[in-house]
C-alpha cells in the first residue's frame, strides 16, 4: 500500500499525522545582533521606552480588558525589580514617565506619577514570581486577549499543526486550575512551577502568559501565542464541520522547525518589526 494511500485512508479514520520527513540538519538563520549598552543608565533608558512600546502594541491589537493585564521587564541594575504598568493607565496611552519600579517585595521604589502611584496586585503576583524562580528571563506578559480567553476554556495545551506554532513545541504547557483573580503567593507559586522553564503558558479559563530573555521576544511570543490559539480554534472547528481531523507535525519536523524560530535571538528579531511600527505611527512620543 502506497504512503498516499495510506494517507488517506488514515485521514478518512481521524487518526493521520504528518508523515515523517528526512531528517535534515536545520540551517543557519542569518540576523542581525541584538543591542548592546555602554552603561546601565543606558540599558534602563533602552528598557523602560521598550516596555512602554509593549503597551501600546498591546492597545494597538486589542489585548487589554479594561484594567486586566500586565507586562514587565527586570530593571538593568536592580535584578530584583522589575518595571510595571500603572493601574488603570490604558495600554495605549502609556508614557515612560507612567512606569513603576517595584521590588519583589511589592513596594514603589521609583517611576510614576503622583497621582498614578498603585499597581495591579495581580501584576505583582504573578511577576514578582517568575521574575525570582527565572533568572534567565527580563521579561514577561499576561493579557485576557480574545483567543488566548477562548483557547484557555479548552484546558490543553496547543497542536502542532503549522510552522508557526512550532515555535511552542515541547516549550509550552498548561496551567490547570482557577482560583479567581490571582492575589496570594500559593496561587502565583503554582502558575510558576507549571510554567517551569518554558516560554509560555496557557492559564485555564483565564488567559495565556509569555516570558522572554528580552521585552522584544516576550512581545513576539505573546503575539505568536495568541494567533496560534485563534488558528487553532478555527482549526478544530472547520475540522468538526467537515468530519475530518488536523493534521499534526511530527516530532523531529516540529523539533527542528522550533530551533530555528523558538529561540531567544529568533524572538527578538520576531518581535522587533511591531516596535518598529509605534515608533513609526507615534512618532515616540510615548517615550515621554
């Protein structure tokens, strides 16, 4: 029986996966460096009009919901501070002079304006959580987005049905349980310890969460997370109307596909082009 008809047979009982291709070495991805400062004075400056641009590419994509939300970057020379949204300042009108500087211990130590001085205490729940258990990690993301909202009501993790999603194979999971909104150290400790040393999670009937070594690749992976969960759905559902299956990567595709665009360097590059096109539409005035 020919591989074909073995594919269509196979597809015809909902069971077929891709079949598995000659095992190539994955080639060299040429990009270009990533910066580099002179100072820490300089890093910070770069960070804090980073991360402000994070938020209006937030905005810009419609992931925020009211209050909900949140993004942070480790600060430069403070290993255990981190920077952070003001409550209630919308994603799209967020300035540099708006950002907090908060210890791990949730105290305002710098940033903001007189009037804007609170924090989400989700916001630092959550962060003030990662950023302690991954040192490895300057960076990170949760939103209620549309699709990843939707995604999370499935309690699964995503299918590796595309080049794209790839970039989450083996490097995702899923937060099993809710418990509300996230305001105590057990709820925050065990998003941690599901997320492990992955770049992101799915937090079931709530939401997805990124993280990246810089603001760039979080960004990327946020954005890259929550298009998978849309294609996905519409995925499944086309799949179901039709009495067919997805297709599914096979392990060595899927494996050798996320070397080449799962990577932090990949991430980086990935997410710059979005900074890129505030800054164009702005004219970085959020830089303020």
């Amino acid at each position: 029986m020919s591989t074909q008809t073995q594919t269509k047979e196979q597809a015809a009982a909902g069971t077929l996966t891709m079949q598995p291709a000659a095992t190539v070495k994955p080639a060299a991805i040429k990009r270009p460096p990533m910066p580099t400062f002179n100072s820490v004075e300089e890093k910070r400056k770069h960070v804090k009009e980073r991360l402000t641009c994070a938020y209006r590419i937030f905005g810009k994509y419609g992931f925020d919901e009211g209050v909900a939300g949140h993004i942070t970057v480790r600060d430069p020379g403070n290993p255990d501070h981190f920077w952070v949204n003001p409550f209630g300042v919308p994603f799209s009108l967020m300035t540099v002079s708006d950002l907090l500087l908060i210890d791990h211990e949730g105290n305002i130590v710098g940033g903001g304006k007189p009037n804007r001085q609170i924090y989400n205490r989700a916001a630092y729940c959550i962060h003030a959580a990662i950023h302690r258990a991954r040192p490895d990690v300057d960076a990170a993301a949760h939103a209620h987005s549309i699709y990843g909202k939707a995604f999370s009501t499935l309690g699964k993790t995503l299918d590796m049905t595309n080049q794209d999603v790839c970039c989450f194979y083996e490097d995702h999971a899923l937060y099993p349980n809710f418990g509300g909104v996230v305001v105590a150290d057990e709820e925050s400790a065990n998003i941690v310890k599901y997320l492990g040393d992955k770049k992101a999670l799915i937090l079931q009937n709530h939401g997805i969460l990124t993280i990246g070594r810089t603001i760039e690749e979080c960004v990327a992976w946020y954005i890259r997370l929550e298009k998978s969960c849309h294609t996905q759905l519409l995925a499944d559902a086309a799949a179901n109307g039709t009495n067919s299956t997805t297709i599914k990567i096979g392990h060595e595709e899927a494996k050798h596909t996320n070397d080449l665009i799962g990577n932090p360097h990949a991430g980086w590059f990935s997410g710059t082009p979005y900074f890129d096109i505030i800054d164009a539409e702005t004219g970085g005035s959020y830089k303020v």
